[in-house]
C-alpha cells in the first residue's frame, strides 16, 4: 500500500510540474546589452591583472613554498576565470548592436 502511494504520489508530482509555464524571455534594449557587456569587460580585466600580478609576485622567488601552492592555484584560476567574461562580453556587445 506504502508503494502505491509512492508512486501516486510521485506521478502527481511530475504532471504538476511538468505542467508549468515558463515565463517568456525578456528581451533587453541595446544600452542595457552594451552597460552588461561594459561591466562584464571591466570585471574580466580586473580578473585578469590579479591573477597576471598574483602570478608575477610569485615568480620572485622570495614566497614560501607552504603558500607558494595556494598562490599559483588562486592567480590561475583568476586567469581563468576572465575568459568567459570577455566571451560574454563580446556577445553581448553583438547583441545590442
């Protein structure tokens, strides 16, 4: 009986939410594109030169090995973690024009 209340219960479930509505996509005007794609640059730069100054300050020599690890990790995914900003960015400055 438990099982057949389950399994009631989880088609009840399903049909609810695969009955849902998805909200139309909102369309943005083109200064709002090229105002997203203006800060999303700026913060992928600002990504950029942290981990490019993390990675140089590192390269001196003069950083215990303790930290040296943790340094690397964090300048390098800073590095990486601008690239998709300026791939968005890009995309989004085609999108408003």
């Amino acid at each position: 009986m438990k099982k057949i209340a389950v399994c009631a219960l989880m088609l009840i479930v399903s049909a609810i939410s695969f009955c849902q509505e998805t909200p139309a996509k909102s369309s943005l005007t083109p200064e709002a594109y090229l105002k997203k794609s203006k800060t999303q640059k700026i913060v992928g730069f600002v990504f950029l030169g942290a981990g490019a100054i993390t990675l140089i300050s590192v390269s001196g020599g003069n950083t215990d090995f303790n930290t040296l690890g943790t340094v690397v990790v964090a300048g390098g995914l800073s590095l990486l973690a601008s690239i998709p900003l300026f791939i968005a960015s890009g995309r989004n400055k085609r999108k408003a024009k």
